[in-house]
C-alpha cells in the first residue's frame, strides 16, 4: 500500500517536529537487473528469469538527532560494477534531503559486506555502530578461508572502521537513542543486525539484508547468499516480532520499496522514499 506523506516535502520539513517519534527514508542510490536463481536459497526452474536488485541506504531523524543505516557502494566500486546503475555516493543523495554529512551523529552498519560499507569514511562525526560478532568474523581467520564469502568484503573499509575513535561495537541488542534500538539476527552473515525505529506510525524495522526482498520474508524465502541457514530463518521471525506488522518492515534490496511507499517529491535527486 502507498503511503501519504503527512508533510511539506521542502527539505526543512524533512525532520518532525520533535523527538518523540522518528521518521524513516529509504534513499536508493543504485539499481541493477541480475537473474532470480542468483536472488533465492535452493534450486527452482525459474531461476534464470530477469530480477531486479535495488540498493539502499536508510536515513532516521527526529527534530535533533540523525541516523543513517548502513552506507552503500563508494563511487570508485560502482565504476567497476558491470550494470550498476549508480544514482550517486549515498552520502551526496542524503545531503540533498537537507541533512549534510557532519550533522549524522551515527551510522548503524547492519554488516561489513562492501554495498553497506562504502562511503562510511565520507561520514566525518558519526560514531560507527557494528556488531562484534560481524567485526570479529571479517577481521578473524575463517573470513580468508572462506572463499564463497571474500569478494563481499572490502578490507580497506574495514579497516577504516576498526582503526577509528568513533567505533562502538555491540554484543547483541541495545538502544542509541529513545525509540531507536539494535538487534542482533545473524543468517546473512555472522553478525547481521536490523534497525527499530519508533515512528508516528509504529514500529518500523529496517531488515536490510537480513530479508533482501520482500519475497524472502513473506514467504519464508532465504535469499541466497548466507552465512548460517537456520539463522535467516530466525532473522525471518525476529523481524516480525520486532515490526508493528508486516507493511512497516523494509527489506535491504527490493525495488518494491518505491511501489509500496511514497517518493518525497520535490527532491527528486535525493531518490528517496517515506516509510513511516
């Protein structure tokens, strides 16, 4: 279902006018057509019908604060990604909703693969939030065994990351702020986290990449890269636990986002759309 956008949609009017309640923006800095049976767990016969994957950062302010979830593909990668359709640096696409990158207090990375890392060191202020299980699988001995896995991660990123003074690690849930908290659900990888985020309309979950599609998750679909099979099977009914239904959950990658949920018109550069 669309959703009305219960605001102005001039840049000022992108935060509400408190803090008691959030809001949610999905901003798609990149699209790209590949082939189901690379997308879905399993062999199927459709598996080599077109399917087209989206790619999100997610953005959640009140009146003060600014949370920006996870942090894309760098314009330097997305030059040599075979038919990327690439929008901009994430960061550039957030800015034109008003919102510079000095004035993000933090970036939740949901977990180290190189299309949710990439332009994390263009954030100057934000303190970085990562699970330590994540961290300490990506800069531990299994991750360079694990061929299948390698080509997902950016190591300079990582890097990155791990040297700076902003970094906080958590071991399983926590809240930053009030109404925004962190989960731990592992599958996709070994320290997957989602997002909630209390909203005037309830509680949304960013999944990211925990459900990849809306498919994965409402049909008890696992997509098809992951580290730990029961374990997305459990993302699956985390999320649904932690979301005040269905239709506030949105999944990492799904170009159906832009169906089910308004573009903030007026900022067409900024590709952006409401969730709640």
């Amino acid at each position: 279902m669309v959703q009305e956008v219960p605001f102005p949609t001039a840049a000022e009017s992108i935060r509400p006018p408190s803090d008691d309640a959030w809001r949610v923006y999905a901003v798609q800095y990149g699209f790209r057509t590949g082939k189901r049976g690379s997308h879905f767990y399993g062999y199927d016969d459709r598996g080599e019908e077109p399917h087209a994957t989206a790619y999100y950062v997610w953005l959640a302010v009140t009146e003060s604060r600014t949370v920006m979830i996870d942090a894309g593909i760098s314009p330097h990668t997305a030059s040599g990604i075979a038919g990327l359709q690439y929008f901009g640096s994430p960061v550039d696409l957030i800015g034109e909703l008003g919102i510079a990158a000095e004035k993000i207090d933090a970036v939740v990375l949901t977990h180290l693969h190189y299309d949710h890392t990439g332009a994390v060191a263009d954030i100057p202020n934000a303190e970085y939030v990562v699970q330590e299980q994540e961290l300490r699988y990506w800069t531990g001995p299994w991750a360079r065994r694990i061929v299948k896995e390698q080509w997902l991660n950016s190591e300079a990123d990582v890097a990155h990351i791990r040297s700076s003074s902003r970094l906080r690690i958590l071991d399983g849930d926590a809240e930053l702020f009030p109404g925004l908290s962190v989960h731990l659900v592992g599958g996709h990888t070994a320290g997957t986290a989602v997002v909630r985020i209390l909203t005037a309309q309830g509680f949304v979950v960013v999944a990211s990449d925990a459900s990849h599609f809306y498919e994965n998750i409402e049909t008890d679909s696992p997509f098809a890269i992951l580290h730990d099979l029961p374990g997305m099977y459990g993302a699956f009914d985390r999320i649904n636990e932690l979301a005040d239904g269905p239709h506030l959950v949105v999944p990492g990658h799904d170009p159906e986002v832009a169906v089910r949920h308004r573009e903030v018109t007026g900022l067409p550069a900024a590709h952006a759309f409401f969730i709640a």
